[in-house]
C-alpha cells in the first residue's frame, strides 16, 4: 500500500532541506521537500523571478513524484502564495490536493510595500534581520551573504511583482497558521477568500518562523488535515 504524500514549498533563500527538522514526524508518509531553481541539488538551474513560472516549476516537480494515494500540499511564507498558484494549477489538470496548508502570511491580499527585492544590500540585511530564520553565521560573513543575496532576492522578487488580483478561489480546503507575534497574524482570515470549500486558521505562539519551536503541534495540524481520508479507508 503507497504512502499518502506531503509535499512542502520552502519559504524565501530556503532550499529542499529546510523542512528537515519536520521529517521525523512523518514516517507513515513519503515526505517531499521541493525546491525552486537556483539552490541546493538545483543550483546549477538558473533562479527563477516570476510566480507563474516558479508555480509551473514546481507543479511538474509534484506531477512527477505523484501517485494516486491522496496528498496534502504545505507551503511557508512565500511557500505559501506559491502553494496557493500551484494548486490552482494541479486543480487545471484533475490533480488537487487533499488539502492546502499554508503559514507564515495572511495570504496574497497581504499589501507589500516594502520591496525587498530592490533593496540596497545594507538595508535588506536589516530586513532580514527583522523577519529572522536567517543564520547570523550568514548575516556576518560577507562571503557566504554574496552567495544568499541574489537566492533571496530572487525569491522577494517572485512574490514582491506578481499581480494578485489574477488570484482566483480555489476548490481545496485551506488550513492557514501564523505566529501570534507577527504584524499581520490579525489578517490570517484573508485566507477564507481564497477557496470555495472549507476554511480553517489556527495561531501558534511565536513569530515568522514560529515553524521551528512549534514543530511537534505544527506537523499536527497538519496531520489532521489527513484524518477524514484515514478514517474513511
């Protein structure tokens, strides 16, 4: 009997290893990181800069992975609005998922009116500092920050210039989480406007990456979001 499957969007500069710490809590499912052009196993394929391209990327990364065992699709921060794309794209070919998981923002309708992606390096550095998840070793050292900047701008670049108001509803149950200390947690409804079917929202402690410390109940949630399917088998 096949593994159902979790297929994981990293968010902006990560790669298919930054969800490694959560592989321990699915050994009943194939757990599948993916990753956008640019970085690790991808890194000699050019970085990708526009959301359609970067959700058509990743929705043949999914189509060629994919079995006929129900799946569920997480995304984090720009993970997230890549998710949302990419099922809509999934839903185009007969493919959904079970169910779209999304955390780390209050979805496309979220305003960005800071453009990271055009920031001079000094101040995107401050930026980064602010949003966190990335290691000071990297932050500190002028010759590793050279090989980050441009993987992260692109990503910022991916989401910072895509007109979301082509966003359409999906026809996938959303579930959406973010951190109780970030800005916009109050927004997280927002996601309700983007799926037909069901709406779920739940707040963690924490901040932007409140992934990391909340990881046991994170992958929880998540894992509930299978139940009905188990249940029904």
């Amino acid at each position: 009997m096949m593994k159902p499957q979790l297929f994981l969007l990293h968010f902006a500069g990560g790669n298919g290893y930054s969800f490694e710490f959560m592989r321990r809590f699915w050994p009943d499912f194939e757990f599948i990181p993916l990753e956008l052009p640019g970085r690790g196993k991808r890194i000699n394929e050019a970085l990708l800069y526009d959301l359609e391209a970067a959700a058509a990327d990743i929705c043949q990364l999914i189509l060629k992975r994919l079995h006929t065992a129900p799946f569920l699709l997480f995304g984090h921060s720009m993970g997230s609005i890549l998710a949302l794309r990419v099922t809509a794209l999934l839903e185009g070919l007969g493919k959904p998922p079970l169910h779209l998981v999304v955390s780390g923002t209050s979805g496309p309708k979220e305003i960005i009116t800071r453009k990271r992606h055009l920031m001079p390096r000094q101040e995107f550095m401050e930026e980064l500092k602010i949003i966190g998840g990335i290691p000071d070793e990297i932050l500190g050292h002028a010759e590793l920050f050279d090989f980050f900047e441009p993987i992260l701008k692109a990503d910022f670049q991916v989401v910072e210039t895509y007109d979301y108001s082509a966003f359409r509803p999906v026809q996938t149950p959303i579930l959406a989480m973010m951190g109780s200390q970030e800005e916009s947690a109050g927004n997280i409804g927002h996601w309700k406007a983007f799926t037909l079917s069901s709406f779920a929202a739940e707040i963690l402690e924490g901040g932007h990456f409140f992934i990391y410390p909340g990881v046991e109940r994170l992958c929880q949630i998540i894992r509930a979001c299978y139940k009905p399917v188990r249940s029904a088998l």
